[in-house]
C-alpha cells in the first residue's frame, strides 16, 4: 500500500501532463485557424491596403484573405457562385442591395463607410474641346461613355443626374453603356469616345501601395457631376449571414469608421 502512492501520483502526473499538452495544441490549432476573408471593389484597393497595414498591425493573431475586382463581379461570385467571404464591401446599393434581398446579409451589419461621387473626365487632348457638363450638348460631342445604369450604381446616378440637370433627353443618344466603370474608364483612357463618368475613386484603382495618389495622365478630369445636384453614393460595408468568424468580421467593419481607415480612404478619393 506504501509502494503504490508514489504510482498513483506519478500516474495522474502524466495524465495531467498530457492534457495540458492536448489543450494547448488545441488553443495553437484555433490561433491558427482565425481567419477573415474580404470581397473589396477595385475602386476603394488602395485605401483598402493602407488600412489592411494597419489591421494587420493592431491585429496580429489574425490571417486576412481577400479577393478584389469590379463590384459587380464580385458581387455575382455571392449571389450565383455560392462564394461566402466573412465581410462583403459594395461600391454602392446597386451592388449591395442584392444581397440584402436574397437574406445573405447579417441583419444589423450594413454599414456606410464611404461615399463616392461620379465625375465628368475626357481622354486628356479632350478632341471635343468639352469643358464643363453643358459642353456635352455640343454638336462636336459624338459619344459618352456611361456605366450600364441596369446594374451599376455609378450609372445609375450619373443618368438621375443628367436628368435632374435637364440634358438626359438631349444627350442620351451619344451615349455608350459599357459593362462596368473600369470599361468606360478605359474607353476615356484609349480616347474611344468624346466623354465619359466614371466614380472619383476609380482614377486611383491602377495606383500601387505607396505610388504617388495621381490621377492618370490620360484622363482630364472635367466637373463632379453630383456635386451639382447634390447626390453622393454610398458604399457599404458588411457581414455575411454565412460568415464563420463574425465577430471579427464586425470587428473589421467597425474599423472603416475609425479615423484611421477615414483618413486613408479620403487619401484615394472618397470616405464619408
């Protein structure tokens, strides 16, 4: 009976030994495994990355993954593809209202955190001597370049605006709906038409992480269109009913609102 006390004890060492072992593998594995996946448009990529810097920073356990592309595409790679990142960024309520429709939306978690505008720009020679919006009513103005206004928000807009300048009925015959922003952006650029809109932000999108913050020397930026009809367009920020690590995806949405993030996205055109 004296023999086997030092056994026992020397038995429920080990036990105990390996438990801790078997827990802390498993507090390692769930450090490892906290992950946050991001869908962000093309158009907010730069301030994006200056913010993700400082994320990353104040938030070292955590491995962020992200995709980026127009809005719309990513949108539809959530609406017809099945995709499910934890926080869903939105170019305006043309690319984020489907969403919230289909219930794929955490109820409570849609955010603004940016507004943009839509600008008037000319390939940089401006052939069709166009400098201001009334100048598009011109005989010289052949084509403009306008966002498909059935699906995206900065098409949309720029439209309601003409309309409420009272020009849409006289100029919407030059106009040429392209797919998406980056298209007309890249019609402008090549001097395929006369005019075209396209978002404030998107003349950064081509810009690298720590490049100058310059507009393209293609473009000619000619007047903010909704600046005179007093419009703006809000981005959304949010979490995914679908989301497995929603309170890191709040957390993040959260810090778009922070002065940090407004800053950054205010460097590159747009927040609130």
């Amino acid at each position: 009976m004296l023999n086997s006390r030092p056994g026992l004890n020397l038995g429920n060492l080990l036990i105990s030994i390996i438990a801790i072992v078997i827990l802390s593998s498993c507090m390692i594995k769930q450090a490892e495994t906290k992950k946050l996946e991001i869908y962000v448009p093309c158009s907010v990529f730069g301030a994006f990355c200056d913010i993700l810097d400082q994320y990353k920073k104040e938030n070292p356990g955590l491995k962020i993954k992200f995709d980026t592309g127009n809005t719309i595409v990513l949108m539809r790679k959530v609406l017809h593809k099945g995709r499910r990142p934890d926080v869903y960024m939105g170019t305006g309520p043309f690319e984020t209202d489907p969403l919230e429709k289909r219930g794929l939306i955490e109820p409570g978690t849609k955010t603004v955190f940016s507004y943009d505008s839509v600008i008037l720009t000319t390939p940089f020679s401006n052939p069709d001597d166009v400098n201001s919006i009334n100048d598009l009513l011109s005989q010289k103005v052949k084509t403009i370049a306008i966002p498909n206004a059935n699906i995206n928000s900065s098409g949309h807009f720029a439209v309601e605006a003409f309309k409420k300048l009272g020009i849409w009925e006289k100029i919407k015959d030059k106009v040429i709906f392209t797919q998406y922003g980056r298209e007309s952006r890249s019609y402008i650029i090549k001097g395929k038409v006369g005019a075209g809109v396209m978002y404030t932000s998107c003349l950064y999108e081509d810009i690298k992480p720590g490049q100058e913050i310059i507009a393209p020397r293609e473009i000619k930026v000619i007047d903010n269109i909704l600046k005179k009809v007093d419009m703006k367009i809000p981005s959304y920020a949010c979490v995914l009913r679908a989301s497995k690590n929603k309170k890191e995806a709040k957390k993040f949405v959260e810090f778009l609102l922070s002065d940090f993030a407004q800053n950054a996205l205010k460097r590159w055109g747009s927040g609130l």
